[in-house]
C-alpha cells in the first residue's frame, strides 16, 4: 500500500514530466511537431520511391522474366521432348505389328511346308502299305488256291479213312471221287 508520503512523490513525478514534455501525451500528435514529420515523411519516401523504382524492382523484374524464360524454354524442350517420344513408340508400334506379322507369315509356311511334308510322308506310306497289302493278298489267294486244291485230295484220303474204319474194308478211288463229285456238286 501507498502512504500518502509515497503518493505525494509520484504526483510530483508525474508533474516534472509533464512539465518536460509541455502539455502531455506523444509529441507525434501534436501539430507543432506535424511539419518536421510531414517533410522527413516525404523525403523518405521519395528515397525509398527512387530505390523501388530504380534499383529493387529492375533486379525483380530481371530474375522475374529470366525464370519466366527458363519456365517457358523447360516447356518447350518438354514438348518436344514429350513429340520425339510419341514418334518414337509409334515407330516401336509400327515395327512391333511388322514383326508381329512377319513372324505370323512365317509360321504360316512352316505349317504350310510341314503339312506338305506330311502328307507327302503319308502318301509314300500309304503307297507302301497297299503295295504290301496287294503282296499279302496275292500271297493269300496263292495259299488259298494251293490249299483248295489240296482239300479235294485230303478230303478223299478222309472219306477212304472214315470208310474203312466204318465198313472195314478200303473203299475204290473212283467211289470217292464220284461221293465227293456228288457232294461237290450239291454245295
């Protein structure tokens, strides 16, 4: 707490500043003041005017239009860039569906000439294999003939066979010729 004592020398505090500063509060607000700070306001601002316009803003505007030169040259060597690689997998296409059907052609006549190849291997066979055929079936009639002719003569030694062991006694040859004719003949 303040004593009265206390209090007594801060108002006389109070009243030397105010007597310093005249009236009181900031001398930035008095109009006696306002000329000197009116001209340094405007000799600053034309410093600072003449900085801007003549040094500042060419050093931007140079770094602005040189970025913007480099933005827009990166666009352009991009562009192109981005063009030769289209040309370029057209080409990679356009060669791709060549070898594409090339090697279809190509398979094409190695199926063709292997077919060929086959059939004429199977016709060569079947050639073969009828000639073999016709032997076998000349063999056979050859066999057949030989054996037919045989039949008659085994079937008489039969017939005398089965005869003698009937009746017991050999039956003539010219009796088995005439049953066998007769047989023959009913067949």
């Amino acid at each position: 707490m303040a004593t009265p004592e206390g209090h007594g020398a801060d108002t006389a505090h109070t009243a030397t500043t105010e007597a310093e500063h005249g009236s009181g509060g900031l001398p930035q607000f008095q109009f006696e003041h306002w000329g000197g700070q009116i001209a340094w306001l405007l000799i600053l601002f034309v410093i600072l005017y003449v900085l801007i316009a003549r040094v500042f803003t060419p050093r931007m505007r140079a770094v602005i239009d040189q970025r913007a030169s480099t933005i827009s040259g990166a666009l352009e060597t991009a562009r192109q860039v981005q063009a030769e690689a289209a040309d370029q997998a057209r080409a990679a296409a356009a060669e791709v569906a060549d070898a594409r059907a090339q090697s279809q052609r190509v398979a094409a006549e190695a199926r063709a000439k292997a077919a060929a190849q086959s059939a004429e291997r199977a016709a060569v066979e079947e050639a073969k294999v009828a000639e073999q055929v016709a032997q076998a079936e000349t063999r056979i009639a050859a066999m057949r003939d030989a054996a037919m002719s045989n039949v008659g003569a085994i079937a008489g030694e039969t017939a005398a066979a089965i005869v003698e062991k009937l009746t017991g006694k050999a039956a003539s040859a010219a009796d088995i010729k005439a049953a066998l004719a007769a047989r023959g003949g009913a067949a």
